[in-house]
C-alpha cells in the first residue's frame, strides 16, 4: 500500500547517449527547495558523462584483445619465416 509518496523529480529526454532515450532523476528530499535549473544542468552533466554499458564495453574489449592477440601471431610467424629464410 502507498501512502502519500510526494518526490521532485527530473525528466530528461534528450540524454545525448546512443544508448539511453530518456532519463528519470528522484530528486533528495533535501535538496527539492534548490534552484530547478541547476538541478536539471547538473542532471544533464551526469548524463553526458555516463561511460558504456559494461555488458557492451566487455564485449568491444574482447574484440580488441582477439584482434591484438592475431596481429602478434602474424608478426611472429612472418618473423619466423624471414628468419628461416634467412639461415638457409
């Protein structure tokens, strides 16, 4: 059962990500009396700087890693095979 919940709260539906639409903020209880444009500036500065999600960041890391890895071993075996050429 709810009994009378009152919350400030700030909507921001332009966020700036590729991955976030829209953006709901419950504002503190104690700071509801601040200035409503700084509340919303500071909303939209947090938005702005919020990273990639980690399930995505995780995956483009590990694509990285596999490519880095594949260029080590091309380079490894190109060294080999100058190095054999070369002894022979």
């Amino acid at each position: 059962m709810l009994k009378g919940i009152n919350h400030s709260i700030i909507e921001v539906n332009e966020t700036g990500s590729e991955y976030y639409e829209r953006a709901i903020l419950i504002i503190r209880p104690e700071y509801a009396s601040a200035q409503r444009a700084v509340l919303e500036d500071e909303a939209r500065r947090m938005l702005r700087d919020m990273d990639v999600p980690s399930a995505l960041r995780s995956k483009s890391r590990r694509l990285v890693r596999i490519l880095t890895a594949s260029a080590f071993a091309a380079g490894g075996i190109l060294i080999g095979c100058i190095l054999s050429a070369l002894t022979r």
